[in-house]
C-alpha cells in the first residue's frame, strides 16, 4: 500500500507557503489607513457625505481608508500639509491654498456641475431695508453691522469681500463690527433678526428664503466648485486615485449621491471631470 506520509521537502513548502500568507496577511492589516478628509458644516452631515468615497477608493487601492472631519477649509488643508490627511474634499477657498503648497498637495478631479446649476452658485450682499443702494452703503458703512459665513467661506467669504471692494468697501475695517456667523442661513438668519445689517451669503439661499425686506446690492459671477485634494508621499497613488474617480460613476453611484447630499452646489452631479486649472490659478491671489 502507498504510504501516505508527506516528504520533509513538501512540509518545508508548505510550512514556508503558510508563514509567507500570514505576513503577507499581517502587512495589510498593519498597513497605515488613507485618511479622506473634510470640514464639518452645519446641519450638513460631512462625514456621512464622504464615506462612500473612503469606501470606493478603499475598494479600488485594496487599502484600508477613513474618514475624518476638520473644522474648517483651512484646517483640513493645514491636516494634508502636515500627513494628518491624504485626500481631501475642500471648498474653493480651501482649494486655493492648496495651491500655494504644488510640491505637497496636487489637484484631482472635480464634480461634473451641469452648466444650469454651476451659474446658480453665486454670492450676493444683502442690506435690510433702508440701505438700497450701494451709495447708501458706502455712507453709512461706519455704522453698520456686516455678517458673513466665515474667512474662508467661498460664497460667504472670500467671494463676497472682493464684491465689497469693488464697491470701494472692506469687509474687515470698512462696518461698525463683521460677524462670521458660520453658515450661509444663519447669515440671512442674522440679517433678518436685525442682529445684522449686511449679509453675505450664497444667492440660492436667499433666493429660496424669499425674505421680503432685503435689498440684493451685488450678485458675483458663478464660482466654480473646489476639485479634490491629495496630499503628495511616497505612500499615496495620486495619479491612480484621480483616473479612479474620473471613473467613480461607472462603478459606484453612491459616491457622488453621498457628496451631493453633503455640497448642494454640486447640483445634480453624476461624475466628476478634470479639472480646469488656470481660472481657478487666477483667482489664488484672490484668498
């Protein structure tokens, strides 16, 4: 009868089959997550909105990821410049710094906007009754009480105090005191409350408010929305990471739902696209 003992050589193989496996198991699970990123904002659920797109690049890279929220445009870009984040979803202005750092944070896609709703996103200055016109601002500016969503809002922000100085204004010297508020309906909130005199904030916002009342003094140009962020290490495939998400729509529809729920800016947005450098370089010295 043949015998059924395994050789010396066979046990050897398998023995060293076994202990390359576990390593091979251990190093993945040992392997450091991709931190995907973003700022919290009111009454929007951030972290819920960017978890599929943990979940797909995840999937994707074979790579563990997580999801992790900073305060604000500024602090999740201060994260990816230090290693504390490695993709990140900015607002323009957040963005914009980004490219300041070229040789630590590169751009990836950004999501595909139809044109209808990349022209509804705008800003606009708003004054309570009584201040109609942009002469009536500009006199009686010293006196009023300016409130607008933060430093480095786009829309409630940085968007808006260029739209001030066009009207020979500044939004930080120009009032009697400037309020950032920290959301677009707590701007119109404060406005309408009389805590505030002035607001700036996004135009849909106030559109849909339909708060009677108010004078709109300026509307800006449509601004265009902040691709996504990837902070450069030896580590991180950025260039893989980008031909991923310019093919997000053809594998997971969920990541772009889950990031239209988070930004309504996006619009209806299905898939993201390359992103159109140079307007978007024009507007750094702008922050």
């Amino acid at each position: 009868m043949r015998s059924e003992a395994r050789s010396p050589c066979r046990i050897a193989w398998l023995f060293a089959i076994s202990w390359l496996l576990c390593v091979s198991t251990a190093n993945a699970g040992d392997a450091r997550p991709w931190i995907v990123g973003t700022y919290a904002y009111p009454d929007r659920d951030r972290a819920a909105a960017i978890q599929p797109l943990a979940d797909y690049l995840s999937t994707r890279g074979a790579h563990p990821a997580e999801v992790r929220l900073f305060n604000s445009p500024s602090a999740l870009v201060e994260a990816l410049r230090v290693g504390e984040a490695d993709i990140g979803v900015p607002n323009l202005h957040g963005f914009l710094q980004a490219r300041r750092l070229p040789d630590r944070i590169v751009p990836l896609p950004v999501p595909d906007v139809p044109l209808a709703q990349a022209d509804r996103y705008r800003s606009v200055i708003v004054a309570r009754d009584g201040i109609a016109s942009d002469e009536a601002l500009q006199r009686d500016a010293p006196r009023l009480v300016l409130a607008m969503v933060g430093r480095d809002s786009a829309s409630g922000g940085f968007v808006p105090a260029r739209g001030l100085r066009e009207l020979g204004l500044e939004a930080d010297g120009g009032f009697a005191s400037l309020r950032y508020v920290g959301s677009h309906a707590a701007a119109l909130e404060a406005l309408a409350s009389g805590e505030a005199d002035v607001a700036a904030l996004a135009a849909d916002v106030h559109d849909r408010a339909g708060v009677t009342g108010l004078h709109v003094l300026w509307r800006s140009a449509p601004i265009p929305p902040g691709p996504l962020l990837c902070r450069v290490s030896d580590g991180m495939p950025c260039e893989a990471i980008s031909a991923w998400l310019l093919e997000a729509h053809l594998h997971d529809a969920s990541v772009m739902a889950a990031l239209r729920e988070g930004w309504p800016e996006f619009g209806d947005a299905e898939a993201f696209r390359a992103a159109d450098l140079p307007p978007l370089d024009a507007l750094v010295d702008e922050i």
